[in-house]
C-alpha cells in the first residue's frame, strides 16, 4: 500500500495506523512525500524530515517526489491534478495495488459544503468514497480531533503546514470561518451531521447510478442516445444523458450542458448545441448525436465517384454496395425489394455505373412526379442532416438511378420489356444509430398489395 504522507496530522496518523496493522493483515507500506515546491524551501524540508522519520518508525521506504506545481489561479486544483498523476505513476513503479489519503471526516464535511455551495447534485454532494478504484481513505469516518489524540498518545509531533491559515483559499475559509460558525450557532456536530448526509445520498448515488446503466444500455444505440430520454423522470434523465456524453469523451460538463441536451431530446434545437471540448450534439431525428461538428450534407460538395462496375463491389467511408451481374429477367416478376436493394434494368442504363456521396445541385427523376432537388427529396422524407454525408448516391452516367432508403429514380426502371436486370444492395458498415430513412411523405402513387405492405 502506497500511503500519501505530507507529514502533517491527518496523513502521518494515517502511515502509523497501517503500520500498526500491517503485521496482522499483511500490508506492505510504502510512504510518499511530494513535493509541491509553491511553499518555503525550509518548511519542505521540515515536512520531508518528519516523513522520513515516519518511514524509519514504520521500517518503509520513502520516495519524494517534486511536483513544480506554478503559482497562479487555480492552483489547488492544478496541484491535486498533479499529485493524483504522481501516486499513480509512483504506485505502478513500487507495485502497490493501493493508494492511501489521510482524508477525514471534517474533510467530507468541508467537501460537501463546497460543492453545496457551488450548486452540486447528489453526485456532488455524494462527497469523496472511501473507496475509488485503488484509491482508499480510511479515515473517512474519523474526526480531527480523534487524529489528534491518537498523535499525542503515541507521542508524535505532526508538521504544520502554514499555509492551512491562509484565507485566500476556499477551503480554509469554510475551514476557519464557515463551519465554526454553523457549529457555534446551529449544530455542534455540524461536521458530522454534514458527513452523514454525504452518506446517505452516496447510497442513493448508487441506487440512480445503476438505473442509469441500465436505462443507457437501453436508450443508447452505438454511439447515439435514443431521444425518448427526455421522457424519464428527470432526475434519471439527467444521469443518463450526463453518462452517454462521458462515454463521448466530454468533461467539464456543468448542470446547463446537461440540463441543455435533455431540452434539445425533447424538442428539435435550432442548430447544434456547443459543449466543452470543441464537441457539439445535434438531433437527427429521434436521436442526439455527438461529434466535433454537425454535418450538413445539403452544403457539402460530395466525395469523388467510386466506379462500380456489374459483379463488383464499391466501398465508401460508412456503407459497401454491391451490383450483381446481369440477370434473365421474366416479365411480370415482383420487382419489390427491401430499402437496402434495388433491381436495374440492364439494358435501359445510360451510362457507367458509380456511387458517390450527395453533392449540391443533385437531381433525381421521380416517377409520376417529375424532377426534384436530391437535396428536397431527401428534407421530404426526413434523412437527418447529419445523416446525409453517409448516404451512397448511385449513378447511371451523370442520372440519379438509386438512394438506398430514399428514393429510386426513374432511370433504368423495371417495366414490362425488361429482358435482364442487374441488382444492386448496399450495408452500412458503420452501424448506424438510424435505419437509412423513415418512410416519410408520398413522393408517387403507391400501390397497395397486401402480401407485401405498401411499396412505392
């Protein structure tokens, strides 16, 4: 076990503690000093020589480490980033499987009122666990003052770190100010009391945790979140879509990114929603979706043509589509096929076949319609903006024949002179969170058969 010791009260009781109980429970301690370098050389110095002498008490090895933490804004947090990174490296160096902080009971309390204060939520609130992966506090349930009998009955002196009486920081305010008041005025447990409520809410924290899991893995398909989150309870809700963007890579999420994305889940927003990290969400239809920017197919220009030629096969960055070769064809056979096929007549194309993404000022002949923007044929049926990019655009030529999911154009249809046919199919390799389209909108006559449902 890796223990933290700066060699003030709360740590080095936390490496004699151990070590009391390491011959019975078979712990191996090793003891860390680290150095921030933002204090008076001198006090460093003191702080390390009381470590040491800690270390010599116990038979454990020390190592030191220095840190450089800069002056500046932000410091405590810069300096926390900076020790948390340094024990784990120096944990993997001496193999120790965990790493001990000397956090007490008055430390939660101040911990929660901070976070109270700034307006955390139950997560928040939950406080610091004794147990976060192979981080450990085991003193999370002991006082200061119980820390400071146990140093005095075993007659160690304590380093003191002068800067604890520095009001300049938050948590010395609460410290100093806040919490003596609140105990003089309201409650002489206050510490306790605030510690207890941190508690009880980690428990309930859990309980909301693994509902969030599991409504996730219900909502969530590949790596967009089913819009019907707007719909849970809210407290849930939140949890759920705060999870989903940390699975996105997003951090430094606040209560108004959050609160923002449930919004947008349950009413279209005008345009994407920007969140930390250069990171946007976006609806496409009934699904958020998160990337590093929306796409917007309509103004894009396409990708170059990929030649297909009959028995072959084309590949573009999210989708594979095949063309059989020539087939008989026998007049008055169904030409019905799924969304993800169509059937060509063979000898009727007029040009090369190729497939390539949507460009601006693509056209597509529709049968009994006439001929209409690729661009409006596809808001008419509502293909998500952001799905647009991923569509394959098959070619006869310089003709709109095929759309997989969209529309098929007039050219090359299958009629009653068809002697051969050639069959094109399509897979989307990127999983999709979206089938190809909805069926949205009438853009020809439909036909009803009843054996097949409604074809257009």
């Amino acid at each position: 076990m890796l223990v933290a010791c700066s060699g003030g009260p709360d740590s080095s009781a936390l490496a004699l503690a151990l070590g009391e109980l390491g011959s019975a429970h078979g712990l191996r301690l090793t003891l860390a000093y680290l150095r921030h370098g933002v204090r008076v050389a001198a006090d460093e110095a003191q702080d390390e020589a009381v470590v040491r002498a800690i270390g010599e008490r116990l038979q454990a090895p020390v190592y030191v480490r220095a840190l450089g933490v800069s002056h500046g804004p932000g410091v405590e947090s810069r300096a926390r980033e900076l020790r948390r990174a340094a024990l784990g490296a120096l944990a993997d160096e001496v193999g120790a499987s965990h790493i001990a902080l000397g956090h007490t009971l008055d430390d939660q309390a101040e911990t929660l009122l901070l976070r109270l204060l700034r307006g955390g939520g139950r997560g928040g609130l939950a406080g610091m666990r004794a147990y976060a992966g192979r981080v450990v506090r085991p003193l999370l349930g002991v006082s200061r003052a119980d820390v400071r009998w146990y140093l005095a009955e075993r007659r160690l002196v304590p380093a003191l770190d002068r800067t604890n009486a520095d009001l300049q920081h938050a948590r010395n305010r609460v410290r100093r100010l806040v919490l003596p008041l609140l105990a003089a005025e309201f409650n002489p447990r206050v510490t306790h009391a605030l510690a207890g409520l941190a508690s009880r809410l980690r428990d309930e924290d859990d309980v909301l945790q693994a509902l969030a899991r599991s409504e996730m893995a219900r909502l969530c398909r590949g790596t967009a979140l089913d819009c019907a989150v707007a719909a849970l309870p809210p407290a849930l809700g939140r949890r759920v879509v705060r999870a989903w963007l940390g699975e996105q890579g997003l951090r430094g999420l606040t209560a108004g990114h959050v609160e923002r994305v449930r919004a947008s889940a349950a009413r279209p927003p005008r345009g994407a929603l920007a969140l930390p990290g250069g990171l946007c969400v976006w609806r496409e239809g009934d699904w958020l979706v998160c990337g590093s920017a929306a796409p917007d197919a309509a103004n894009g220009a396409g990708g170059e043509a990929v030649a297909v030629v009959p028995g072959g096969t084309a590949r573009g960055s999210s989708w594979v589509l095949a063309v059989s070769v020539p087939q008989d064809w026998t007049a008055g056979t169904d030409p019905w096929r799924p969304p993800d096929r169509a059937v060509l007549d063979a000898d009727t194309l007029p040009g090369p076949l190729s497939v390539r993404a949507p460009r601006r000022g693509d056209r597509v002949r529709i049968p009994k319609v006439g001929t209409r923007k690729l661009h409006d044929v596809l808001i008419d049926r509502k293909v998500p903006r952001g799905r647009r990019a991923a569509l394959p655009v098959l070619l006869a030529g310089d003709d709109v024949v095929w759309v997989p999911g969209v529309v098929r154009a007039a050219v090359a249809r299958v009629d009653a002179s068809t002697r051969r046919v050639l069959e094109a199919s399509v897979h989307m390799t990127d999983k999709p969170a979206l089938p190809l389209a909805k069926p949205c909108g009438t853009l020809s006559p439909r036909v009803e058969r009843p054996e097949r449902g409604t074809i257009e």
